[in-house]
C-alpha cells in the first residue's frame, strides 16, 4: 500500500446553523472568509441537518435545516457532493463558511447520510457545551492547525471490510498509545465518521 500524505488542515468546529447565521462574517489576508464567536475566528463547521431543498445543474446546491435555521449549500466546482443526499436525508456537512451579499453559506467539502438519531446526539452535545461554557475552550483548540495521524487512518480503513470497523478493533490494533485520543481528533476534523455509535469509516 503506497504511503498516504495529509495536509494540515483546520479542524471543523461543531456548530448550529443559528450560530453561523448570528455571527459576524469577516475577511483577512490569509482567509476567504470566517465568523467570529467568541472572540475567535472559525472558518470550516461540522453541521447535521435534513436537507429541505436541493437544485442541480450547474449551480448545484442545497438547503439544510438543524431545528435552529436554515442554510444553503453551494458548491461551483465540487458539484457532486451532492450526489448521494435528496430532499428529507439527514445529513452531516463539513465545510468552509463563505458569505455572498451579506448572506452566510457554506461550501460543502463532504456530506454524508446519517441516521436521524443522531440529530438529538448533537443537539445534546451543542447544548452541554453551551450551558457548560465550553465553547471558548473548544474553539481554541479548533482553530490550531493538526495534522492527521497517517497510522490510524490507514488502519481504519484497512480494517473496514465495507460496514466500518469497531473504535475498540482499532485501538486494539495499534501500537499508538494515543489511538483512542487520535480517533476523536480525526472525527473532529471530519476525516473519519461514525455509521452508527462505536464504528467508524473513513470518509472518501
């Protein structure tokens, strides 16, 4: 198997629709775009929402909705992201925040079907944050740049035989002492998914 290379890339920031709406939308030198909570900027979210509207064709999008607002989707070179997910899938997005005529949208990198419990997961996991005040701590680690670990990715998907593989076989499986807390930074950066609760697949 020829050795994977990965690129540092931001980590996508769990967010609620109302959030990125709420914010305030700001360009720099070294960005297309970012919202600023908190007194921290945040360029690429991790959202979950059921698809309420999607267009194809050359401008292909779609619009999502999380209970909180709703959102469009727009890709203009990456249309085929779109591919696997219509109107009433439940979905997750990570993507890039851009906005165009004062309107906030994002610019989907992936988007996923996930099951719709997984909707309340969120929900609970946002909601904690929030009430907890954890949210300045969270984004502060976000927004550094990590690289993905190469082993544990690999191993994932080598392990996966087409219905994801156990977060206990991979740990099990390597040598990494850190494998559980590499596994929870890679679903952080959206590189992995879980399919359902404790099996994880590599996102292609």
């Amino acid at each position: 198997m020829p050795d994977i290379q990965f690129q540092k890339r931001l980590v996508a920031r769990k967010a609620r629709i109302s959030d990125i709406l709420q914010a305030d939308f700001a360009r720099d030198d070294s960005s297309a775009g970012f919202i600023k909570v908190g007194g921290l900027n945040i360029s690429r979210v991790s959202m979950l929402g059921a698809v309420v509207h999607k267009s194809e064709g050359a401008y292909a999008g779609a619009v999502i909705d999380d209970g909180t607002g709703k959102i469009s989707l727009r890709a203009f070179e990456n249309i085929g992201v779109f591919s696997k997910a219509d109107v009433g899938d439940f979905v997750l997005v990570i993507g890039k925040i851009r906005s165009f005529n004062d309107e906030k949208y994002v610019m989907p990198e992936i988007i996923r079907k996930i099951d719709a419990a997984w909707m309340n997961v969120r929900k609970l996991e946002l909601k904690d944050m929030h009430a907890a005040g954890e949210n300045a701590k969270a984004m502060a680690h976000d927004v550094e740049e990590v690289p993905v670990n190469d082993e544990i990715y690999s191993l994932i998907k080598s392990l996966d035989n087409g219905d994801g593989v156990s977060v206990d076989d991979v740990i099990k499986s390597s040598k990494d002492k850190s494998a559980e807390f590499i596994i929870n930074k890679l679903l952080e950066s959206g590189d992995i998914f879980e399919i359902k609760p404790g099996r994880l697949k590599v996102l292609e």
